[in-house]
C-alpha cells in the first residue's frame, strides 16, 4: 500500500515577512461584518404617494355652409365643405403626499393631432398667408403646480394653473357642457381655457362659499385685435413669458346649495410692459438713452368682471355667464399695434375698449323615458351665444357690425357614466346687421372621459 502523501509544509517566513503568530481558538471563526450606517436621506422609508391619472379626447367632423372669408362685403360666401379635426387630447397626473398636505398637478395637451409647421390663411389680414408653428398641432402644459394645505380649509398653490375666470376655468372637459364645442362667447374675448403663471389662494368655508385668489403674469397687448379682442394676449410665442406687469384675480362661488354654484369673478393687470419691445411709452424731453421706458410706459389695463352659474340636479342640466371687459387706452394700443411687424404672427388690427360675452345652455335627461338605465345620459339642449368685441367702443372707432355674433345652437348629447359620449348639434350665427349673411354649421363629436 502506498504511503499517504505528506502535508506540504508551508514556506519559512521571509526577512521581510515576519512570522505571525498562531491563531487562537476564539479566532478561529471570522468575525461578523458590520456595514457602515447609511445616510439619514437614504434610510428613511419611501413616503406613501397616491397618484392619480385622468384624460380625455375629442373628435369633431364639421359641415360648414359658408367660406371661410367673413370679412367680405354682405359677410362669407356661401359654401358647402366639411372639416374634420382631431380636436384634442388631454392627460392630467396628480400626485399627493396626504401627510404632509401637499399635491403636484400636471396637465399637458395636445392639441389637433400633434406638432409641426402649417400655412394659415388670415383675411382679417387682408387675406394673407401665415406660416405659424403651433397651428400644425399644439402640446401645451396647461397646468404644472405645487400646492400645499394651509390647515382644513385653505390651499396655497405655485405654478401654472387655469385663471379663475369664466365658466372654461372650472368646466373645459367635453362632459361638462352639452354643446359639440365650447361657448363662442367666452372664447371669443378671452383666451380659451385660460392658463398663466404665478401664486394661487383657496378658501373653502364650510358653510358653503369657496374663495379664490390669484397673482399671475400678465397678457401682451401685441395680440389684441378687433375680432378676438384679448385672445391673442396670451403668451405663447415666445419660449419666456414676460411677467413685469402682474394680474390681479379674484373669484367667489358659492357651492351651499345642492347640485347649484353660482358666484363672481374680477381680473385687472396691465399689458403694456409685457410686450415684447418696450414701443408703448411716454415721451418726454431730455430723456435719458441708457433707460429703456426713461419717461415711462403708457398705461393699458385690462379688466374683467362676470357672473356664472351651473345647475346639475335631477335631470336638469344648465349653465351661464355674463362677461364685461374693459381696456383702457384701448386706442394707444391700436396706433401702435398697427405698425408691428408682419413676422410677429398678430392681426395688428383695432381694438376696442369694451367686449361684452353672454352664454347659457340647457338641458333635460329624457334617458329614463326613452327606456335606458341610469348608467346612461342623454340631454336634448338648447344654447345661446353672444358676443361683441366692439361693445361700445370710443368715438373715433367705427362700431363694426360684424364682430357682434349672436349664436343659436340646438343638438343633443349622450353620454355612458360620463366616459364614452357622442353629440350631435346645429348652429345658426348671425352678426350685428342683416346686411351680412347668416351662417349655419352641423357638427359631431365623439370621444372620452376617465
């Protein structure tokens, strides 16, 4: 049998290498690792975040009897052409620390089927052509704020969020209204689904009145004009969006009675230092170069003021809303505005001092009579529209008859749990003077609501 191998015998130890001693029994086992304390920030647990995620979509196909040209003489020609349009899509994302009180708000839409470049055809420009990037499709953030509660009954928020004006402020999901398309009265004074910058205050009393109040970037007088009066204020055609002249906003709704709020809302800024050249200021002597407005700038606030309602009980459905606005030194702003560049995308027309805008619709749900369940809606409706964006103007401006609209609109709307909804409805628009001719549109719109 052969013998069994030796143990190899381990090397001497070196000069260099010291010989170390033989291990003890208690050293025989490693000992336990102990990891480093981790940072406080990365040790803490994850806090609990409730999210919430919601949207909504609109198609829209369109029968126009008339052209597109209002401006001619004796009004637009008559036509026959249809249009269809990817009217929007909107998501909103919601996150909430409950905790702390605190919530993040983002809504971004888009708008007309995406982005790019398109041609528009302006005949309040004398029938030129404009190439505008956001006209091939639109994506807006409309809404991206922070808000924290301030105890049971207030909320401070910063950011972008809607203006508190109007009825669009607080019902622009195509659920919330009964026509095809929102009111032309309040969009056609005022931006639509106005959105802007800045500081926003809520109180809420328990008895039944809810109080709002704003501090945000101002409009750009540059984009006022005779047909839309402030709708072009809105800043959207520069990257940064001027804030040296601040707006003031106020709102009251009260919310005490069931299934009704009615209530108020006042907006007042100026217009001028927002602009995007400082062209609207004072002249004066011996004015010093180094300083841009050295005499300072012409005044040219905007105000606004209205009272809205909403009905939603039983099977009634119904809202309304009167606007007045007023802009003073409305004829400073049209001398100048006339001599803007042609690059700047605006209609460098007349504006007047006052608008007026006026709205209502309603609504019955004949769901149960016609046999459906009650996860169904369906309201025949009736509407009125009018506005006029030359309400009494000053002298030196001509009262054009044409930019006063009176809008009778007839349709009905269907809804399933108010998420599926298809509407159907016809408008007859006629202007301030039988010398133009009427117009007649028949639209559909489909789409969603989560």
């Amino acid at each position: 049998m052969a013998p069994a191998p030796e143990e190899p015998s381990s090397p001497a130890p070196s000069a260099e290498e010291p010989a170390q001693p033989p291990p003890s029994p208690a050293a025989k086992e490693p000992a336990p690792v102990t990891a480093a304390p981790a940072p406080a920030a990365l040790s803490r647990a994850r806090p609990k975040i409730d999210t919430f995620v919601t949207a909504y979509g609109e198609l829209l196909f369109g029968y126009h009897n008339y052209g597109l040209n209002q401006n001619r003489t004796g009004g637009a020609q008559r036509d026959s052409r249809l249009e269809f349009d990817t009217t929007r899509f909107v998501l909103e994302m919601k996150g909430a620390l409950p905790d702390y009180g605190l919530e993040v708000e983002v809504e971004v839409e888009f708008e007309h089927g995406g982005t790019g470049t398109a041609m528009e055809l302006e005949y309040e420009e004398f029938g030129e052509f404009d190439q505008e990037l956001d006209k091939g499709g639109e994506i807006l953030v409309e809404e991206l704020y922070i808000s924290k509660k301030l105890g049971d009954h207030a909320a401070l928020a910063v950011g972008r969020f809607y203006v508190a004006v109007g009825t669009l402020s607080e019902f622009s999901r195509p659920t919330d209204y009964l026509g095809t398309i929102r009111d032309e009265a309040e969009t056609g004074i005022i931006p639509n689904t106005w959105d802007e910058m800045g500081l926003r205050l809520r109180y809420k009393f328990p008895w039944g009145l809810r109080l709002t109040g704003q501090l945000v970037n101002g409009l750009d007088s540059t984009g006022f004009s005779s047909q839309l009066w402030a709708v072009g204020g809105h800043q959207r055609r520069f990257e940064v969006q001027r804030a040296t002249d601040m707006a003031l906003v106020f709102r009251a709704d009260v919310t005490h009675f069931d299934g009704f709020i009615f209530g108020v809302s006042a907006y007042h800024g100026d217009t001028t230092r927002n602009r995007p050249k400082a062209d609207l200021v004072k002249s004066c002597e011996e004015a010093n170069d180094r300083e841009v407005a050295p005499c300072g700038y012409v005044s040219a606030p905007l105000t606004l003021l209205d009272v809205h309602l909403s009905v939603a009980k039983g099977p009634w459905s119904a809202k309304g809303m009167v606007m007045y606005g007023h802009l003073k030194n409305a004829e400073l702003v049209s001398q100048r505005n006339a001599r803007l560049s042609n690059l700047l995308g605006v209609m460098r027309t007349p504006v007047s001092d006052n608008a007026l805008a006026a709205w209502g619709e309603l609504g019955y749900d004949i769901a149960s009579v016609v046999g459906l369940s009650n996860s169904h809606h369906l309201f025949p409706f009736v509407r009125y529209d009018y506005v006029d964006t030359q309400f009494k103007p000053r002298e030196e401006l001509y009262d054009n008859p044409r930019f006063r609209r009176t809008i009778y609109t007839v349709g009905v709307a269907y809804n399933l749990l108010n998420t599926v909804y298809a509407k159907l409805d016809f408008g007859h628009r006629r202007m301030g003077s039988n010398a133009f001719r009427p117009e007649n549109t028949l639209r559909l719109a489909t789409g969603f609501n989560y």
